[in-house]
C-alpha cells in the first residue's frame, strides 16, 4: 500500500459597583479566559479590540485548538513523572525499513504527534531483548514481520532533548529489503492509525513527529 501525503458569558466587576464596559468587551474576555485561562485585568485593557478579535480568531481555528491539545498532553505526561526520585530515562526502539525508493511509516493514532507520520518503533518491555523489541514493535504496527537477521545496522540516538516528553533515548533498527522482491503488504496495528510504504521523494520534515525526519537525514542522506 502506497502513502497519501496528509494534511492533515459572564464577566466579573468591582465589588459593589456596575460593570461599565459593553456587553462585546464582556464576551471577549470570557472567551479568553476560556482560551487561556484568567488574566489580569490590566493586560487585558492594554490589548486594542481589533487584536483581541483577531487573537482570539486565530487560536480558534483547529490547528490551534490541536497545538493546545497536544501541549496539554505533553505537560500531563511530565507532571506524572515530576514526582520520581531521579530524571526518568526512556528506552525505546525505532525501525527503519526501506524497499528500493520507498520507506516504511505508520501514521500516529494517539498522542503525542496523532497524525504525523513516523517509523514504527516504541517502548521496550521490561523483559525483553532490544532488537526482539523492535521486531515485535515493527510487526505490532504494521503487520511485517521480519527477524533479527534482517537488521543491517543499530544506531542510537541520544540528545537529551529529542523528545519533549523528556530523557528518551531509541535505537534504531536498519531494515533493508530486496528491492527486487515486490512491496510486501502491510497492516496498521496496535496504535498506528495507518501504515504505509511513502516514496522517499514525498518525504518531508513537517509530515513527522519528533525528530524522526532527522534520523533519516542521519541514516539515508535525507536532504
């Protein structure tokens, strides 16, 4: 299966007193309180109405609406970590398989990234072998099963700020596929929304997550 590129009121016054603003002025600070959360009341008048229409406007649309998701997300998912004894460090795995011109990639069915596309991979479990990870991951979310002896190489990538969950650090699993064979055919799974086989050509850093489009600089000489 080939890629598609994806697209992918009340208002509070002075005590004892009557509000004197206009009832729009009152809808706009609900909804930004909304947005946002409150703000003091100075910062508020010091913004002209014409840009509070437009801000407002602007962190409605569902880009916006999805940027403040996943911020929420990320921020819950290091608060549940806060409390440990030392920094946490992850240890996950990613793979890179290629087939002649085309690389395979899941689209991201959770958060973070949902929607992005990148190499299958994840967590490893608390028992197990690193490379039986990355097999078991690459088979759990895309239906390709292949064996320890199919890797070509490990690489690991490291920086302490690849990820903004926090100290994750992944090896990555080099799969390359005879090109002389047809595309094997592959199934989403687990939490992949899709999988599929994407013709390098098409590859871009805004379609992945993280800094996925960057190992494939590191691996394939990605532009």
């Amino acid at each position: 299966m080939a890629c598609r590129r994806g697209s992918r009121s009340t208002a509070s016054s002075a005590r004892g007193r009557t509000p004197t603003r206009d009832c729009s002025r009152v809808g706009r600070r609900s909804r930004w309180r909304r947005l946002l959360g409150a703000a003091p009341r100075a910062a508020f008048d010091a913004v002209p109405a014409t840009l509070h229409a437009w801000l407002a406007e602007s962190l409605e649309t569902p880009l916006r609406q999805d940027l403040r998701e996943e911020f929420r997300f990320v921020q819950g998912y290091r608060d549940d970590w806060a409390g440990a004894p030392y920094t946490p460090i992850f240890v996950t795995v990613d793979a890179l398989v290629t087939h002649g011109e085309h690389l395979l990639v899941i689209r991201r069915g959770r958060r973070p990234g949902i929607g992005l596309l990148a190499l299958p991979g994840g967590f490893i479990d608390a028992h197990e072998f690193i490379h039986d990870s990355a097999l078991r991951e690459l088979r759990e979310e895309t239906g390709l099963a292949l064996t320890a002896a199919d890797a070509s190489a490990v690489r690991v990538f490291d920086h302490p700020r690849r990820s903004l969950r926090g100290r994750i650090v992944t090896h990555l699993h080099r799969y390359d596929l005879p090109a002389s064979r047809p595309l094997p055919v592959v199934t989403a799974g687990d939490d992949a929304a899709h999988a599929c086989w994407l013709p390098l050509a098409d590859a871009a850093p805004a379609l992945f997550f993280e800094d996925h489009y960057a190992m494939l600089q590191v691996v394939l000489g990605l532009p």
